[in-house]
C-alpha cells in the first residue's frame, strides 16, 4: 500500500480523520512540526512494526511539511518498503516542502474542508490559494467592493471557526491580514481591487510558505 500524502489547509484535525475513516485511537501520531532526528526514527520504525500486525491502526504525521531534511530522509526507505498491511499518512499544507523523492513514493491527495467551503465566496478564495498569484489578480479583478466585503467577512468566518478546533500559527497570520483589509474597504476609499488583491497574494504567500 502507497502511503498517503494529504494536502489540507486550514481543515481541523478532527475533521480530516473523519473524512478519511480514522478515528482517534486507531491512529499512531507524530507532531513534524517538532521532530527531532533521534525520536522521530524511533518512532516510525516501533510504528511499522505494530502496524504490521494491527491493520486497523494507521500511522500519521501532522505537519509532516515541517519535517527538516534530516527527518525527511529517515522516511525514504520505510516509505519505499512499506508492506501491505501497514499504512502511513502524511498530511501537509504545502507539498512542496517535502522532497521530490518523498512525493514519487507517495499518493498525493488534495482535501477541501466541506463545512469550509460552502459558501461561494470562500470556495473562490480557496482555489485562489490552490492556483497562484494570476487566479488572485483575476479574482480581485471581477468583484465588487461590496463583494470583497462580503467575502473577507467569509474568510474570517470561517478561519475563526477552524480555530475553535485547532490553532494554527498560517491561519492566525492570515486571519488577522483579512481583518486588516476588510478594515481599509470598510474605513477608507482606498483601491478596494488593490487592496485585495494584495490580501489574496499575501496570503497565498502565507499558504505556501
């Protein structure tokens, strides 16, 4: 069985379980935001091995794009030789942080938030994030300034609501950037397009930093 590499932003922990059929405890986690060489390996190999006689558990790693590249090359060879009993997930912001041999020995999947993306305004927004830089000039481009209003006022909404679920130092920075903005088109008679387009590549920026 491939591992799997999950590409989700701003989509609470709980959540993403849910949408892939894990529960809590029969989940083996890893933090790749705070691994350290030593314990990570250490981890990982214990984990095959109980993975290998209980198919029911999965072994995850949240954040695993903040593994350091010493981290990263503890995960070639298990990755490679992964049994097909065991099953291992790494779930991601940005994809490109992980080394190009990690992403050919892994199934890449991008996941979207449901209850994050119902709203049409949010739902543009976040494949605005998905595409780049050009998607964001022709969002800001097409809207209103009553449509950017609305659609920061969404943006927020929905970031307030993920952090309810899990703190996340992207989402913080990004929410508190569109509170900015829908402060300048609510206070000022700046370039609204403007304004928001820099909003959307910032935060884009942020995503994919």
């Amino acid at each position: 069985m491939l591992p799997k590499i999950i590409v989700a932003v701003a989509f609470p922990r709980l959540e993403l379980l849910k949408q892939n059929d894990l529960w809590e405890n029969q989940v083996l986690s890893f933090e790749g935001s705070e691994a350290k060489v030593v314990e990570f390996r250490r981890w990982l190999y214990t984990g095959i091995n109980v993975t290998q006689t209980r198919s029911e558990l999965s072994l995850l790693i949240w954040n695993a794009d903040q593994l350091s590249p010493e981290c990263q090359a503890v995960l070639l060879k298990p990755m490679e030789e992964m049994g097909k009993k065991a099953r291992l997930i790494l779930v991601v912001e940005n994809e490109n942080q992980l080394s190009p041999t990690i992403l050919s020995r892994g199934v890449i999947e991008y996941q979207v938030y449901e209850n994050l993306a119902q709203e049409s305004q949010w739902s543009a927004v976040r494949k605005c994030w998905s595409s780049g830089p050009a998607a964001c000039v022709a969002l800001a481009d097409r809207v209103t300034k009553e449509g950017a209003v609305v659609m920061l006022e969404e943006v927020i909404l929905k970031l307030k609501t993920s952090l309810s679920d899990e703190v996340n130092k992207k989402r913080l920075s990004i929410l508190s950037l569109a509170i900015d903005c829908l402060h300048e088109l609510k206070q000022t008679n700046i370039n609204y397009k403007l304004s928001l387009d820099n909003f959307l590549i910032t935060s884009w920026r942020m995503i994919k930093s």
